[in-house]
C-alpha cells in the first residue's frame, strides 16, 4: 500500500485546491509524471497484502499487463492535467487526479476488493467532471451517467461476493465466464465498456461533460474496462461479435451526427470494439493488441476531444453545422486535430496504424474472414466519421464567419504532447511493442500491409471528395459511405429525413403528453414520500397507537398457531 | 476497586444529575456531565479490557446475591455498547459548550444537563444489568429524562414531537413491563440467568410466548423499529443538537442491545426463532425499513429530519443482521451498529453546526454553500459516504459483513432490500453534495464562524468513522466478541 502511484496522486490532487497560480500547475504537471517515475521503479510483481475485514488484499501488482495500461493512464493523466492548466475550477482539476488514481489504482489491483473499491471511484470522481457543467442539463446528465456507474458497480459487488462465496478467492487472475458470478463482472465490464445496448450511457453523457471533463472521461473509464475485460475475460469467443457489433454500428450513427463530440463518443465505441475483439480472441497476439490500441486509443482520442474542446472553448459550440473555417484563425489546433485524426484513422506513420494492425493480424490468424471484413469496414467507417468528418466540418467545409483566437498555450501545449506521442508510437512502434505483456513478433511496416491501408484510405478519402463536390450531400448530414452505392447514398438522407420528419412529428404530438404523464406519474408513486404526506408527516399519537397494537397483534397471532 | 466498577459506571452520572441542578450555573453543570461522561467512558473503557483478559464480571448490587438481588453483568456482549454510549456522551458533553448556548437560555441549561446526566446513567444501566425489572427501571429513567430533553428543543414544534414520543414511548414500556410481569408469573424470577435456566424448563408455555411478544414489540418502539418508528424524525429532527447528537448515536443502538440480550440469553434462541416467527418479521421489517425510510428521507426537505429518517433505514440493517440469528449476522449487527453510531453522531453533530451558522437546516438554506463552508461541508460528505457504505469508510465495514452474513444465510431478498436503500442512501447524500455545491446561493448573507468545541467534535467523529473504515480490528474483535458471547451464553 505504501508504493502505489493511485495514492500519490489522490495525495496529488488533495494539494491542487490548496495552490493557486505557478505551484499549483507545477503540482499538476508533476504529480502524473512522478506517477511514471513511481511505476516503472516498483519491481514486478506483487507487494505485500494487507489485512482487511479477514480479507488478504493486494492493492499492488505489477506485471506487463498492468503496467502498460498504467503507463497509458498516467500519460493519459499529464496530458488532460496540462489540457485543464487554464481553468480556474480546482474542482475539476483535482478531479481529475482522482479519476486517473482511480484507473491506475483499479489497474494495479491484485484482488477483487481493490478492484470494485477503484471501480467505484471511477465512476464517483468522473461524475464530477459532467456536474461540473454547473447548469441544469449537466446536471441531469450527470445523475443519469452516475446512476449507470453505480450500477455497473453494484453489478460488480454482487458478482465478487458471489465468487468469494464459492470459494474461489479474491485474486484478480482470469475470471471466465463460467466461473461463479463471472456473467455478473462480465455484465459490470459491459457499462462502462458500452457493450451494445449497455452503450448509450456513454454517447448520452459525454459531450455534456465539460471541456476538460470530456478528454478525461475518454481516456479513463472505457480503457479501465478494458483492461479489466483483458485480465478476467481474456479468450471468451463472444467477445469477438460483442466487439465486431461495437465496431461497425456506431459508424451509422456516427456518420448522421451532428455534436462533433457525440461523434467522437460514437467513434470511441467502435474504437472500442476493436478492443474488445481482440481480447475475444485472446492469445498473445489479441491480448497485445488490445493493450496497445488501448494505450494508442488514449491518446489520439484524448488529442481529439482536445481540439475538439478548444474549437468549443473559442466558439461556444461542437456542432458540425456551425462550424467551419477555423484553419484560418486556428491553425495549429487544426494541424493537431488532423494529426489525431490521422492516428485514429490509422494512416501509417501514425500510431493506429501500429497497433491496430495487431488486432487485424490477430483476427487473420484465427482465419475469421467474416470478423476481418468487418472490422475492415469499421476501419474505413472511422475514416469517414473521425479522421475526415471531424477536422473537415470543424475547420474546413463552409467559412462560418468565426475569426477567433488561437486556443490558449496550455492547450496547445497538450496537443502537441498527445501529437508527439502519436507520430512516436507511429514511426517507431517498438516503443510501445517493448511494453506490451507478450513479445511481439509482427513488423507493421510491410509493403503489403501498408499498400493495402493505403488504398483503403485513399479510396475512401476520394469517395468523400467526390461526393463533397458534387454537393451530393445535404449541408446536416454530410457523410460518406464507401461501400454504398450512389442509388443509396441519396435514399438513405431521404429516407432518413422522411423518417426524423415523422418522428419530429410524432415526438412534437405524444412526446408532452407522455412527458406530463410521467411527471403525474412521479408526483403519484413519490407521493407518500414527500414531507406533509401520510407516511412522512409526523404522525398522530392514535395512529402510532393502533400501529403499535396491530403489530402486537399479529405477532400473538402467529406465535400461537 | 476494579471489582466495583460496573456499579460505578452506572452511579457517576446517576450521582451527578442532581448535582447539576444544585448548580445552578451552566458552565458548572457543564463541567460535572463532563466529569460524568468521562468517569463512566473511563469505566467503560478498563471494564471492556478486563473482561476481554478475565471474561465476565459480575456484581452483586448491595450485597444480595442473585437471584433476589439485583444482578449487575459486564460481559462481550455489552462492553462495545458501554464504550458507544459513554463515547457518544463525552463527544456530546463537549460540543454542547458550543452548541447549548446557541439554543438553549442559561435558566435551563442546567436542567438539560441534568437529563443528559440520567439519560446516560439509564443507558448505562439497562446495559449493564442482569435483571428484567431492573432493566425496566433504567428504561424509564432514560426514557423519560429523553422526552424531556427532546421538549427542550428550540422550536415550538418540539412540544407536540416530545409528547408524541412520550405517548407511544409509554405504551412500549408498558408493554415490557406486561411482558416481563408474564414471564414473572411463568418463573417467579426476575434473574436474567435465572429466568433462562427457567424458561428452558417451561418450554411451549402460551404465557411464555405472550411474555417475549409483548417484551420484543415494546423493545422494537423503543428502537424505532419500522413501522413502530414513527416518534422518531420529530424527536430527533426537533431535539437540541446536543440532544439529536447523543441520541441518535445510543438510545435506539441501547434497545437493540436489550432485543440481542433477552433474545439469546433469556428467552433463548431456539425459542425466539424456532418455534416463534419472530426471526422472519424481523428480516421483513429490517427489509422494509431499509428500502422505505431511505426513500422518504430522499423526499426530505430539511437536514435534520433527513438524517433521522436514515437512522430508521441503518436500525433495518441491524435488525435484519440480528433476526439472521446465526454468529455472522449478530457479529455484523453490532459492527454496523459501532459504525452506525459514530456516522450519525457525526452527521447530527455536523447539521447541528450548520444550525449554529445559518440559522436553518433546511436545505434550501444550504444552497451553494459547499464553497463558502467548505470544511462542514467535507465532514457532512464524508460522514455521508459512511451511510452509503463506500468503501473505504466504516460503513463499508458494516455493510459488507451484513452482506456476507446475509448470503451465508440465503437471504437474497433482504440483500437486495440493502443494495436498493445504499443507492437510496447515494440519492440523498447526492443531493446535499449537489444542493451544497451546484446550486446558486439562496443569500448572500455570510455565515457566522464556527464554535471550535463542536468543530472540534464533528471532526474526531468522522476521523473515527474512517479509521473504522480503513482498519476495522477494533470495532470487528469487538462485534465478534460480542456475538461469541451472545451465542456461546458466555454471559
């Protein structure tokens, strides 16, 4: 307990209200670098227990696995605490800290007691980042996403306490699916992995985080899931068709969205996918790539969300429509964005092209064509959504007019941190390989393998062009589909707006109506609670009385039959 | 000296109240309830050590030997209870020099002090007695000198809540009283020991069932069990905050005590939850309470009253954990009932200092002023997340053993009564956090500063509570202790 990175940088964070000015950004910038320094001086394996409750804990394991993610988490942690430098809310800045504890400390765990204690303050410190909107809409977002978490949370006891019951231990090894309480964790992971149907919490919540809010919450809870996902569930085949759908559905919402950083929300889910597929396979080559993409996943996303927010920052708005034009008042942000767009798009020379080619190589191995065909169109769905959409409509596209100024030096400052990281793990991807749990045997950078993404990026960046100079597309649902051919492309915008016209419509007749009966409905089952009604008034001295008789008389009753 | 003490526990603070009244002055009262707590926590604390070295003590009261005497008995299973109640007396004997002055005139003072003294004496007797009627004595000697504390309460709303309290604190003592003249008329002895060794010979006795019934439903008023609870948010939410301090950390905590003790030690286990349902209500009304005091107190709009409906939700908890009746469920009953303690004392404790510094508790009048009274505001979200069971607090501790115990038994459904009230408990601490902290400040008005005493004690409470949480040795030896002698009749 004594050594642990997550302590320092709860400690960290405990400092950052106390500081103003110079020191205080000093603290933010030093605590998640001692956090590195601390990590890669503890020696592998695992501290000393400690006793709690009868319970032998090990809140400190350091194996390849564990201390790849971390790495990716505390680099995740400097570069969001050097993003949120500018604000004067020390609420969110010391916030953060605890979340990136959270995820370290959930990371090194060693036992499943640890693990739901971290797992639980993720999801309590992330919450703060969406309140700290300070507005009544953030606010309900985060009471939903906090609700979600908890779940997930409880979810998680109630899977450890099954386990523990069975006799199987509290260590934090391979779980399984079968094991006991095993589909209860697996359901736990599934939240705050956004398994299908269990992702919604995640578009719904995210771009209502705060700027800052936004890049630490895409850097921390989803990849704290899948880690936990690549040490308990390691090799479980469904996981390759949870993944393979978390892959390629978001691309269709994705592509018709407008809130850039729901967008990116969507994008982080297929990116998400690709992870979760390779943990499905499993195997040194799915486990590894599932950890570099992660660790990859965390900065280009986090670079992302960054220009993202500095667009938002100086214009007061992420939605594509109202964006446009801002390389010429924004140029370094807009070169940044295009750097993460470029990583996350996976051209070589950049870091998703090192380590995605993992999970593809992977899927190859185990010759699952239809997986890999999949997942090759969700590579070239990305493109569409994150790598061209993305740095397009927010900088490019149609001159909305804004002549603001560049984003502030601290930002910048960040983005050009991630953007390094990014074109590093690119160019030389052994720097991240040589940390990877397995050794790695695959060179990236062959001329097939590089020809092959070639094309597929080039095609898909000429169909965009194509079809954005025949002016094809109607201005709110700019989009590009490759493998959709022309007669489509037009039925699905009309289509599609034949079909939101009619649910406008319809929302616009039943949508009050339904709105006002839930709220009757509210006011109807929390009535008995509120104060002033039967239950919650002070009651009469009678009442209390016949109470009091009527629970004597009943126990009499049944003593005596 | 030693062999004199667990008559002198009960005697200091009996002795001290009429000196209180004697007084006159407040600060002087004040110093001899200090004196009182101290002496008895001090008695409390050398009685826990030697009955963990020699096991349990027993004292003959005047000399007449049991069973025509009066019997006084320390043992496991109420040496946690002693230290929680004269604990809880010294922390309110200190932050009363802050808070009393704030409420109550000086013409009064030192009668308030006067019923704190025979409220604890009464507490500490009926814990440490070994008789049923004297039992019932103390009962009343603590009972009443509470409804009058709780009528001391600065608003005008604390009459009718005291006088309710009293009518239906009564009738549950009257029902002891009944049930204790019952089991009199089945063994014509009133030895707590005596009456086991009785009772077991009068097995499938009517009278005998009719005995523990009436005794188990005037304990369960007593204890503010649901749905007999229904005295307790006016008495707490009305009482001074010294009062609601005090009482919420021991007088329902004592009655459930006295359920553990007469249950196992008296009427014996295999009567109460074999042939007598009573183990299954209680898991129900544990249950229920559990589920439906937390949602009210989410409705709630003032701190105090809050926090009391609370209370009625943990005493769920620690009814079901008892009704279990197996050494897992008892040992987590008393480990949450320790933690319980501390977290409430320290939460009431905290409402009260805010009292103190706006006027108000209600938490419209706490709108935004997590930034302004950042330290109050801490403590109350700590002490918080104690009630939700976020670990690692102490009411973690607590809950994860009720937890175990409860599946250990395969009480699914009362398992998820918990789980659904800790979400419960989350919604209504969430919501201070959020009034405290994302809501615009109603006035601009500048809180007044912050009397140290209580400061003081708001933070020794919370600061117990998490290294109750962090490092549970002390209070678990003591909860297993306790359910070992409880079950093994180590008394």
């Amino acid at each position: 307990m004594t050594a642990n990175p997550a302590l320092l940088l709860i400690l960290g964070a405990a400092g950052v209200p106390l500081l103003r000015g110079l020191p205080r950004h000093a603290l933010m910038a030093a605590v998640p670098v001692a956090g590195l320094v601390l990590l890669w001086a503890l020696p592998e394996g695992t501290a000393p227990g400690l006793q709690f409750l009868g319970l032998e804990l090990m809140p400190v394991r350091v194996d390849a696995l564990s201390r790849v993610f971390a790495t990716g988490f505390l680099i995740a942690a400097l570069l969001t605490m050097v993003y949120a430098m500018h604000l004067r809310d020390t609420l969110q800045q010391a916030m953060t800290l605890v979340y990136a504890a959270a995820a370290v400390g959930g990371t090194l765990a060693g036992d499943l007691v640890t693990l739901f204690v971290f797992w639980e303050l993720a999801g309590l410190s992330s919450a703060f980042l969406i309140w700290a909107g300070r507005n009544e809409r953030s606010h309900r977002a985060a009471t939903r996403y906090l609700a979600v978490q908890l779940l997930s949370g409880l979810l998680m006891l109630a899977g450890i306490v099954l386990r523990v019951q069975s006799g199987a231990g509290l260590e934090f090894g391979h779980l399984g699916l079968d094991a006991p309480g095993g589909a209860l964790i697996l359901a736990a992971i599934g939240i705050k992995c956004a398994f299908p149907l269990l992702h919604s919490w995640l578009t719904d919540t995210y771009p209502e985080a705060t700027i800052v809010g936004a890049v630490a919450l895409s850097a921390f809870t989803t990849k704290f899931a899948v880690y936990t996902l690549a040490r308990g569930f390691a090799g479980t085949e469904m996981l390759v068709w949870v993944g393979l759908v978390m892959a390629v559905f978001p691309i269709f919402y994705a592509v018709i969205e407008n809130d850039l950083r729901r967008v990116l929300a969507y994008s982080m889910i297929n990116q998400l996918g690709f992870m979760v597929v390779g943990v499905g396979i499993g195997g040194a080559l799915g486990i590894n790539g599932a950890s570099a993409h992660a660790v990859a996943d965390m900065v280009f996303k986090g670079l992302l969300f960054m220009s993202v927010g500095a667009v938002m920052l100086r214009t007061g708005t992420a939605n594509g429509s109202d964006l446009g034009g801002l390389y010429k008042s924004m140029p370094q942000t807009a070169a940044l964005c295009m750097v993460g767009a470029a990583s996350i798009s996976a051209f070589p020379l950049f870091s998703g092209f090192a380590t995605k080619s993992l999970i593809m190589e992977a899927v190859g191995q185990e010759h699952l064509t239809v997986a890999w065909l999949l997942l090759l169109f969700a590579s070239a769905g990305v493109f569409h959504h994150a790598g061209i959409k993305i740095p397009y409509f927010a900088f490019f596209a149609h001159d909305r007019g804004y002549r603001v100024a560049e984003a502030p030096l601290n930002m910048r400052a960040a983005m050009v941190m991630a953007a390094v990281v990014c074109v590093a793990i690119g160019v030389a991807p052994s720097l991240l390989y040589d940390m990877l749990p397995y050794a790695v045997d695959y060179a990236p950078y062959t001329t097939a393998h590089v020809i092959n993404q070639l094309q597929l990026l080039l095609l898909a960046a000429l169909a965009f062009t194509v079809l954005v100079r025949t002016g094809l597309y109607p201005p709110e649902l700019r989009s590009v589909n490759i493998d959709a051919d022309y007669v489509y492309r037009r039925a699905l915008p009309q289509g599609w707006r034949a079909l939101s016209r009619a649910a406008d419509a319809g929302r616009a007749r039943i949508g009050p109506v339904l709105r006002r009966r839930g709220g009757e409905l509210w006011e109807i089952a929390t009535g008995p609670l509120r104060p002033g009604s039967r239950v919650s008034r002070p009651w009469s001295t009678h009442l209390m009385v016949w109470w009091t008789a009527l629970v004597l008389g009943a126990m009499l009753l049944l003593a005596f039959l | 000296m030693i062999a004199n003490l667990p008559v002198l526990q009960v005697l200091i603070p009996l002795g001290c109240a009429p000196l209180c009244v004697l007084l006159r002055r407040r600060s002087l009262a004040w110093l001899v309830f200090l004196m009182a707590a101290l002496g008895s926590l001090a008695c409390a604390a050398v009685l826990a050590r030697q009955v963990a070295a020699h096991g349990p003590l027993h004292y003959a009261v005047g000399g007449w030997a049991p069973p025509y005497g009066i019997e006084f008995v320390v043992a496991g299973y109420n040496t946690p209870v002693l230290l929680v109640v004269s604990g809880a007396a010294v922390a309110a004997a200190v932050y009363s020099l802050g808070s009393v002055r704030t409420e109550i005139d000086d013409r009064r003072a030192p009668l308030l002090y006067t019923f704190l003294c025979l409220t604890l004496g009464g507490l500490l007797g009926l814990t440490v007695t070994g008789d049923v009627f004297n039992a019932f004595v103390f009962l009343e000697i603590s009972s009443l000198s509470t409804y009058a504390m709780v009528a001391l309460g600065p608003r005008r709303r604390a009459l009718p809540a005291a006088f309710r309290y009293l009518v239906i604190g009564t009738v549950g003592a009257t029902f002891v009283l009944i049930g204790i003249g019952l089991a009199y008329a089945v063994t014509g002895t009133l030895n707590m020991a005596d009456l086991a060794a009785r009772l077991a010979a009068a097995d499938s006795d009517r009278a005998l069932y009719a005995a523990a019934v009436f005794v188990f439903v005037g304990l369960a008023v007593k204890a503010a069990v649901f749905p007999l609870h229904a005295w307790l948010p006016g008495a707490y939410g009305e009482a001074p905050s010294t009062v609601s301090t005090f009482l919420a950390a021991t007088s329902t905590k004592v009655a459930l005590y006295v359920l553990c003790r007469l249950t196992f030690t008296v009427f014996g286990a295999g009567l109460v939850f074999g042939t007598m349902p009573v183990g299954r209500i209680g898991l129900l009304a544990g249950g229920l309470a559990a589920v439906a005091a937390s949602a009210v107190a989410c409705f709630q709009t003032d701190l105090k009253y809050l926090l009391a409906w609370s209370s009625i939700a943990q005493i769920g908890y620690i009814l079901a954990g008892i009704s279990l009746g197996t050494a897992a469920g008892v040992s987590a009953a008393y480990l949450h009932l320790i933690n319980h303690a501390v977290i409430k004392a320290s939460l009431f404790a905290a409402a009260g200092l805010v009292l103190v510094r706006l006027g108000s508790v209600q938490l419209s009048a706490l709108a935004g002023l997590g930034r302004r009274m950042p330290w109050t505001f801490a403590a109350i979200v700590i002490a918080g997340l104690g009630l939700v069971g976020v670990p690692p607090t102490a009411g973690f501790a607590g809950k994860w053993a009720l937890a175990s115990a409860l599946i250990e038994a395969g009480q699914w459904p009362v398992l998820v009564a918990m789980l659904v009230s800790s979400l419960l408990a989350l919604g209504y601490i969430g919501r201070i956090v959020e009034t405290a902290w994302f809501r615009e400040p109603a006035s601009v008005a500048e809180p007044s500063g912050a009397p140290a005493s209580m400061t003081a004690v708001v933070w020794v409470l919370v600061a117990v509570s998490v290294v109750f949480g962090l490092d549970a040795a002390l209070p678990a030896s003591l909860a297993e202790s306790a359910a070992e002698a409880l079950l093994n009749g180590g008394g």
